[in-house]
C-alpha cells in the first residue's frame, strides 16, 4: 500500500481481498478475479500458487492475462513448473534478531522493539 501511495495509485478496498492461508484460498480467489484484474500480489507464495494452478487449469495465461506475484521465496516457488515470481524476506536475519530480542527481555531489558528488514523481488516466470 506504501508503493501505491508513494506512486499517486489511489486503493480501492475490493482489490484488497481475504481468503483462507492455503492453496485453495488463492485458488478461491483466482476464480472470484482472474478475469477482472492484471495482477494479484498473494499474501503468501501458497496462496499465489493456487491462484497459479486456477489460471492453468482455466487456461489463463500467466503473466500475459494475470500477473501473479507471492510472499516467502519458499522452495516450491522456483521449481520450473511453477517459477513464481515472489518478494524474499530475509529469514536468517528476522530469526536471529528475534533470538536477540527474545534473550534482552529475558534479560529484563524491556521495550518495543520495531525492526525493519528489506524484502527482494525475486523475479521469475509469474510477472
């Protein structure tokens, strides 16, 4: 939403749309939207990949008719037959800078603690 923002795009609240965390949830909502939207930015790389197996299935072109684009880099995202393109979070960093302020408060080092780490588009086959 910050991108959005930053680049004058005006949000519309039905195109921020919740489904169940799964593979059918991002197929669910493939099938309500495929063909009245350019893109979907899954909340997770499983529901873009339902959403994938829905554009397939429906012979929904991928990217040329529907842009999609997940959440985690997980493994499954780059095998060839799926080459979804997805934002990478840093997950060794985010482990251990909860390790590190996991052990200050049992330290009885107290406080709010807001980290900001950077993702990465890691661009495939999906956008």
């Amino acid at each position: 939403m910050k991108a959005l923002k930053k680049y004058g795009i005006q949000i519309r609240d039905e195109w921020i749309i919740e489904g169940e965390n799964s593979f059918e949830g991002g197929y669910k909502i493939a099938q309500k939207i495929a063909y009245s939207v350019e893109a979907i930015f899954a909340y997770n790389d499983i529901m873009a990949i339902g959403a994938l197996i829905y554009a397939a299935e429906n012979d929904v072109k991928v990217p040329e008719d529907l842009a999609i684009i997940g959440f985690d880099d997980i493994p499954f995202s780059s095998l060839p037959m799926i080459n979804l393109t997805t934002m990478k979070q840093p997950m060794y960093e985010m482990g251990r800078q909860a390790f590190e302020i996991l052990i200050n408060l049992m330290r009885d080092k107290t406080g709010v603690h807001r980290i900001w780490l950077k993702s990465i588009l890691v661009k495939r086959g999906t956008a």
